[in-house]
C-alpha cells in the first residue's frame, strides 16, 4: 500500500521524519547508545540537597538570620552530642578534642568554655548546669564550618560517629539529613528495581508478546537516564526529586509506549512494508502523544509557581522527563520495535484483560444513578480534603531506628529539649536589656532553657576579663547570639504560637533583629504551603482546562473531565482523614497536579472516542457504549502501569514522606480509572446536548479536532 496523497504539510513532514527513523533505526540506536555515556556521567555527579528547608525563599527573615548564622557564627550546622554515663572530665576532655580536630568541625562547645569544670555540679550557674549537664549525661555542642546539608558536614558527621562510644547519641538537623541521606541512597536503586518487576509482569499480562515489555521498558529507560543526567545542568536536585523521578517518569510516559505499539499493530496489516507501517503509526500517535504530555507537562510545570523553591525542582525535572518521554517513545522505540519485530510477532501471549462489554451496559444503564453519586461523593471528599492531617518536620518521615531520631527522642528525655531557637540582636543593645529580654523569653510557655552570654555571667563583669575564645561564641560581627530551647516539637501549634511570642519580645529590643532555627524555618514552612497549594491547583486546572479547551474546542468538555478528575483527586486526598493517617505536607502540594496531569490523558482518550462515534452517526447511548468498550483496555492498563510502579516504592520505602506520596499516587491512578469508566460516561451521556451547543464541530466530522482519528484504535 502507498502513502495517501490526502496529506496535509505537517503529516507529510511527520510522516518523513517517522520513515526516517524506521529506515535508519540501528543510527538511531547507536546515537541513543552513545548518549547514555554522557547522560550516566551527570547523572552520578550532579548534587542532591536532602535538607528541605534550603528551599525556603531567600527573603524571609528567618532565612536572613540563617545565612547570617552559617556566615558568622557557623551555627547554621549545630548538632548536640549526648554523652551516658559517668566519664570522667579527662575523658570528656580528649573527646572533645578528637571531634575538634575532624575536618568540617569548628568548634566544641562543652561546660569547660565558661568555667572550671571541676567545679562541682551544685556550685554552676543553673542556666549552664541545665545546659550541660542531665542525671547521667553531659552534654557537648558541636558547630560545623559548613551547612547542614553540605558534603563537608555530612562527612563531618560520619566521623564523629566512628569517633564517638556506644553510649554517644548524635542529635540535631545535621545529623538527621546524615540519615536522611544513607538511608535514601540505599532504597532509590531498589524504587527503580522493583518498580521495573511490577510493571513488567502487568505488560506480560496486558499485552500480547513477552517481547514487548522488554522494548518499553528499554526505550523509557533511556530516556530516564536522559533525563537524571540533564539534571546537572540544575546544579542540584531534591532528594525527594531523586527517589521519584525515575518511578514517576515511568509511569507517566507508558502511556505513550502503548499508544505507539497498539498503532503499529494496527497500521501492520494494512501496509506490505513494516517501515512504512511504522512510519504511519508514528505520524497517527504524534498529535496524541503530544497532547498527552502537554497536559503531564502543564501540571509538573504548574509546581514552578510555588514559593517553596523544591517545587519547581520537582516541577523541571518531571516536565522535562515527560518530553525526553516523548522524543525516546517517536525515536528509540520505533528503532527497536523494528529491530525485534520478528520476534515480537512469533512469541505471542494471551491478554488477560477483558472486553469491557459488561462495563460498558452497566455505566450506560445507570448513568442517572452513578452521576447522583457523583454530586453526593464530593461532600465527604472536600470535607475530609479540607480536614486533612500533614507533618512539616523532616524527622516525622524518618524511621524511629535511625540514630538520629534515637537521639533526638533522647534529648528530649534527658534535657527536656525537641528545638532549638537561635536569636540574632544588634550588637548595639545594652548588656541589661539583653538580660531583661532573656527573662521575658524565658517566661514564655514551653522555652526551657536561655543560653545567652550577658545573661550568664551578667552585666558586672568587663568585657575585657573574658577570654576572647568564650565570647566569639556569642559576639560576631554586628550581632549577639541567644540560644532557645524549646520543648515543644517543629510545625506544632504550640511551638508556632511561641515562636511569635519570641519574636514580639526580640522586636521590642532589638528592631534590626532576627529569630532563626529549625522550628522558625518550618513555621514559615507551613504558613507558605497552603498559599503554595491554592497557587498549584489553580494554576494546573488553568493550564489542563487550556489544553482541552484547544484540543476539543469547546468549552464544557474542559469542564466536565476536570470536574471528574478533581473528584478522585478529593476521594484520593480524604482517605487519610477518615483512615486517621497524618501525610507529609508535600503529598497535599504535588499530588493533585500530578494526579490531574496524568489521569486527564484517561479521559480525554474516552470523550475522543465518544465524539467519533457520535459523527459515525450512532446516538448518544450506543456511542459511550463503544466508547467505554473500546477505550478501557488503555486506560486500565495505562493507570495499572502508574499504579504499578509508584505502589513498589511505597511498599518498600522506609522515608514516610516517600511512602505516603507514592501510596497516594497509586492509589489516585486507580480512583481516577474507576471515575473515568463509571462516572464519566454518565457525565457525557447527560450533558451530551449542552456539549453539542458548546464545542465547534462535536456532531461534524469535517470539523472534528485532529487527535480523534490517533485514539480509534487504543
């Protein structure tokens, strides 16, 4: 069979371009090949930030005063050292000493800086006894040259851990990030394995040649490396986005995959030259694979809008995932499909899925019903959505084994301290006024303990009797420094209402003045997540209401498919309220848009088909029929093979805020696929007329939008 010479310029141009890829697949190949080399090398050396609170936007004051912390008094970085037992002094001494001298420590800050430390325990001052001391432990704080989450530091930490006894507890962000990290960088590989195995034994089922999930799974692979390798040019990514990106990647753009296969097959049969065939499965998917991605794409992108900077981490790397997707699926695959095409045609499998018949009578025999349930189910899914319990602190995700966390729970126990305020005043303030000040802090409700240098050894005392080394402590450049110490845990409300009663004291000193620490950091963490989260979801139904909008050229279309979506994404994100489970903040943010982005592909390819079938002249009941029938086996499969890989992280994942996010992501893919084969037929078949009214062409053929004829036959 010859080309048809009803093309227009772009088909013809597609077309070529799909002949050329066919007829020079083992170039195509080599140059794919040739490119994982560089792609592996930026891949294994591009940074991964693991400290979250890094992506807090510049101008906030706290972000201010930590800068001013890591800059001049290089406590950015501080860790507590818990030390059991009875050591004697001697001992204390020489390990202070060893962790002094490993690389990245500035200094050691033990009783022995402020005071003789055989004075009894009984004859100290109660703020340095408290500080130092507990019932069978001391203390030691350790300050690092470098940031929490710097390579310095992190190596810092896992010298003082070979360095320190068994009865030594490490505490402190430094720490946990330390933590954070092993742990990540150990199950990340596993995230891909396993997600790889779930989805290959799905494609073994659902499509009809072992062969075939092989030659995904290697196409997309390719492009994953692709895309991990590009994310040098970043300068440095998420950990969050590291451990997901592969996953998500994956299932996003199988899609695509089984959009191209499920063509070729068709196009196979009708053309004597598998390069022609192939050719013409390229230039029928092109539009649909392009219009599936941009609507993936405009949702990744739509995270670029938060102020929280991990957003637009998140947000690049996933949209530029979806488009190397998109470029390997129309290049690599093709390659290889023809490269294997013997193979793929000779060993064939029996696909398990059925025909969907039985779905197809039942959505259209009880559209009135399931769309009553539709309106109802939102009730209770915005109101558990609204009421959903979230965790701001990066220790909430980590397991209660980690030594961090171990220690951490520790200096609660032991020192009644969770979190550790630091305060930045003008240098300029009185020795009295900072004394007074640090008697109204410590009056505030759950601080439990001040450690600041006018207020230890009082205003009588001339600076000139203190040892310099003491007082850099404190003094540096145009600030003094105070240390709080809080009892109550980061993002609750009561250290939230603490803190601002701190800062009203602070302010009333010292205006030029800043309140900066771990617990300051995540309060504006949580205040800028529910802006983050309106901005998110507005700009992504925007943005996906656009694409359909131009892709249907109608306006109710857009609003129906999103309107369904957004009701699995509310079912979605009410389960944990009504389960009684607290999710990581960063789930609520990203996984409506990642959700709509990608189940939006779902229901466009059914309303496509439904618009198709009412221009072969079918009514509007036998339409969603055919519809329904003939489009369940993609979606099903499309959504299982998202569901699939995201639920492999979350049944091996130890972080919680990976485990929580990839089993809302799974579980979202399988709501989604329910609404788009019950709930939106019965929206199309109702509403069928006023969609007539509003979308140019729905009942034309002739004036029908481009992708219908990509979607006849998935």
């Amino acid at each position: 069979m010859t080309i048809s010479q009803n093309r227009n310029g772009d088909d013809v141009a597609v077309h070529k371009f799909g002949l050329f890829v066919a007829k020079h697949r083992k170039l195509v190949l080599a140059i794919a090949i040739l490119l994982l080399i560089p792609s592996i090398y930026g891949f294994v050396t591009t940074k991964v930030n693991y400290d979250i609170l890094t992506y807090l936007p510049k101008d906030l004051e706290s972000v201010k005063g930590q800068d001013i912390l890591d800059k001049e008094f290089k406590q950015a970085a501080l860790s507590m050292l818990i030390v059991k037992g009875d050591m004697n002094i001697s001992n204390i001494q020489k390990l202070k000493s060893k962790i002094s001298q490993v690389d990245g420590v500035e200094k050691v800050i033990w009783i022995d800086d402020f005071l003789d430390p055989t004075i009894p325990k009984e004859m100290l001052p109660d703020v340095l006894k408290n500080t130092f001391y507990s019932k069978d432990s001391t203390l030691l704080l350790i300050q690092f040259k470098n940031s929490a989450s710097s390579l310095e530091t992190q190596n810092a930490i896992s010298k003082i851990r070979k360095i320190a006894t068994a009865q030594c507890f490490l505490s402190g962000m430094s720490a946990i990030i330390k933590d954070t990290r092993d742990l990540s960088d150990r199950e990340t590989p596993l995230y891909v394995l396993v997600a790889v195995v779930f989805i290959f034994i799905l494609l073994l089922l659902t499509m009809e040649s072992p062969i075939v999930p092989i030659l995904f799974l290697t196409s997309i692979g390719m492009a994953i490396i692709y895309n991990l390798g590009t994310n040098k040019f970043l300068g440095e990514i998420s950990y969050i986005t590291k451990s997901l990106a592969a996953v998500l990647q994956l299932g996003v753009t199988m899609d695509f995959s089984i959009f191209l296969m499920h063509r070729y097959d068709e196009e196979r049969k009708r053309f004597d030259s598998k390069e022609e065939a192939m050719a013409e499965a390229i230039s029928k998917t092109l539009v649909a694979i392009l219009s599936s991605a941009a609507t993936a794409i405009a949702g990744f992108l739509a995270l670029c809008v938060m102020r929280l900077r991990i957003g637009a981490d998140i947000g690049i790397v996933m949209a530029k995932g979806v488009f190397l997707g998109v470029i390997g699926t129309v290049t690599i695959l093709p390659a290889l499909i023809l490269t294997f095409d013997r193979a793929i045609h000779k060993f064939r499998l029996k696909n398990i899925l059925p025909t969907f018949s039985k779905t197809a009578e039942f959505a259209t025999k009880y559209h009135v019903v399931l769309f009553v349930v539709f309106l109802l189910a939102f009730i209770p899914a915005i109101y558990g959505r609204v009421n959903i319990k979230e965790y701001y602190n990066l220790i909430d995700s980590l397991p209660k084994t980690i030594k961090s966390v171990q220690a951490t729970d520790l200096l609660k126990k032991e020192y009644n301290m969770t979190t550790t305020h630091m305060v930045l005043v003008d240098r300029s303030v009185p020795k009295y006024q900072i004394k007074n000040m640090c008697e109204e802090i410590k009056r505030v409700k759950g601080v439990e303990k001040v450690l600041a240098f006018d207020d230890i050894l009082g205003p009588a005392i001339p600076d000139e009797f203190i040892p310099s080394s003491v007082k850099e402590n404190f003094e540096k450049g145009n600030f003094k420094l105070i240390m709080i110490n809080s009892i109550y845990k980061s993002a609750t409300s009561e250290e939230n209402a603490q803190i601002e009663r701190i800062q009203q004291i602070v302010k009333k000193y010292s205006k030029r003045s800043y309140v900066t620490g771990e617990g300051v950091l995540t309060k504006d963490l949580v205040e800028m997540a529910d802006t983050d989260l309106k901005r998110v979801d507005f700009i992504s139904i925007l943005a996906i209401f656009m694409i359909i909008l131009i892709t249907f050229k109608s306006i109710s279309i857009p609003l129906i498919l999103v309107l369904a979506i957004e009701l699995a994404i509310f079912i979605n994100l009410a389960i944990p309220y009504y389960t009684n489970v607290t999710v990581p903040f960063i789930a609520s943010i990203v996984l409506g848009t990642i959700q709509l982005g990608s189940a939006i592909n779902y229901a466009i390819l059914m309303t496509t088909r439904f618009r198709e079938e009412i221009q072969k002249g079918h009514d509007r009941f036998e339409a969603i029929k055919i519809a329904v029938k003939t489009s369940s086996r993609s979606v099903v499969t499309s959504a299982l093979a998202f569901a699939f890989s995201t639920l492999a992280v979350a049944l091996i994942a130890k972080i919680d805020m990976i485990r929580s996010l990839c089993e809302m992501l799974s579980r979202g893919a399988v709501i989604s696929m329910i609404v788009i084969l019950f709930v939106l037929p019965s929206l199309l078949l109702l509403f069928e007329g006023a969609i007539a009214k509003t979308t140019f062409g729905w009942r034309s053929k002739e004036a029908s939008v481009k992708p219908s004829e990509e979607y006849e036959t998935l």
